[in-house]
C-alpha cells in the first residue's frame, strides 16, 4: 500500500481510493485525463483484437466501435440489477435500430434503403409506421402554428408541377386498393364495386353508383 497515492496493489490488481480492487484496475473516485493531445485516448482491445476507441479532435469527440480492422456496432443498454435490456442500436452498415420495453425491436432507420419504420423491421416505404392502436389514431399530424396560416399536410407525388398520373393518396382495406386521388386533372377514383357516397351528419347527400348514376339526397339513383 502507498499512503501518498492511496494506491493499493494486491494480487495483480491495482485499487486506487479502495483497498480491495475488484478487477485489474480498480479507481474509486473522479479519473481526469489532461494535457493529452494525441487521438485514441482510450483504447478497448484483448491480447489481439481491438474493439473500441475513445478519441478527440478540436471540440469534437469521437465514439468509434470496431472488429479489428472491420467496422463495429454500439448498443445502448439499460441494467436492473438482474437482466440486461437493448434500448437502441446502431449497426456497423449505418443501420438505427430501436427497443420497446420487451427488447422487441420498433423502430427501424435502413440506412441503404434511407428508410424510416415504426412498428417495422422491414419498411418498405420512405415513411412505414404500423401498430395495434384501435380505437386510436396510428398516425397524428398536428400543427400548433398560427391558426390563420397553419398547414396541415404535404402529400406530393413527382417533381413535374402537378402532370402526368401520379397517385397522391391511396386508400386501401388490406391489402387490397378501394381507391386513390391523383394529380390527373384532380381525379378521385374509387376503385370498389359498390358505388360511392358522400355523407354529412350520418346522412347520405351525394350517392354515385357503379355504373354511373348520381343521386342527390336519394340512395339509389336510377339515373344519370
């Protein structure tokens, strides 16, 4: 034991602020690294291997994980005392990946696909969020800005001002499309067998049949 250090050495192991270490090295008490000026100040690695670095450079710091000379992956984990739980991920391929409270993975950001999943591993569209929430909402969009000029929600579809035949909004019962609004002339298709109706207050207003006959305040028009 060195009293001026508070240093203790004890089978192999160093302590310092403790007179048990319970590991090689063993500091109870505030570790302070200074004047160092070189990168790689901490260096995680085995005999051979090594696996992580803690580095600098000017007023940015750097947390870099990796296999020897392949890339790594970080998890970010929590600890009860009895088990260990995966709250978020990153792979080595850039890949984000997110934990509910089962460690069931929830959200997804595919780095090679730039997509964005909620409720998916496997998203197949820039933005896919999915998920058991009856009788609520799967999605909100809410704008609390100025009630005057308050905007609500983009949907754009193709880059050449409003031409061609590109569909906006889908609307579908499965996986099966009942019908879309696309950017031909403002054209709104439904896709069903069984006619279309507008209602308001319950009440049915405008009813348009399958094979075309309109109706205003009646539900089975028999005529165009």
């Amino acid at each position: 034991f060195n009293n001026t250090t508070n240093t203790v050495f004890v089978a192999n192991s160093i302590g310092i602020g403790t007179s048990s270490p319970a590991s090689k090295l063993d500091v109870v008490g505030l570790i302070t690294g200074d004047g160092i000026t070189s990168s790689n100040v901490i260096t995680v690695q085995d005999t051979s291997t090594r696996y992580g670095e803690i580095d600098h450079g000017g007023s940015i710091s750097y947390f870099t994980s990796r296999y020897d000379s392949a890339d790594g992956g970080f998890i970010f984990r929590s600890y009860n005392g009895t088990a260990y739980t995966n709250r978020f991920r990153i792979e080595a391929n850039g890949d984000l990946l997110g934990y509910d409270t089962s460690n069931n993975i929830k959200l997804v950001w595919d780095a090679s696909s730039e997509a964005l999943g909620i409720g998916t591993t496997t998203p197949d569209a820039k933005l896919f969020v999915t998920g058991s929430s009856s009788p609520g909402y799967v999605a909100k969009f809410v704008n609390t800005g100025d009630s005057t000029n308050a905007l609500g929600l983009l949907i754009q579809a193709g880059t050449n001002n409003g031409f061609g035949d590109n569909k906006l909004v889908s609307f579908a019962y499965g996986s099966t499309e009942g019908g879309f609004i696309s950017n031909n002339t403002g054209t709104l298709t439904y896709a069903g067998t069984t006619g279309l109706k507008f209602k308001t207050n319950s009440l049915d207003r405008l009813s348009i049949t399958s094979s075309g006959n309109v109706g205003i305040g009646i539900t089975n028009p028999s005529a165009k």
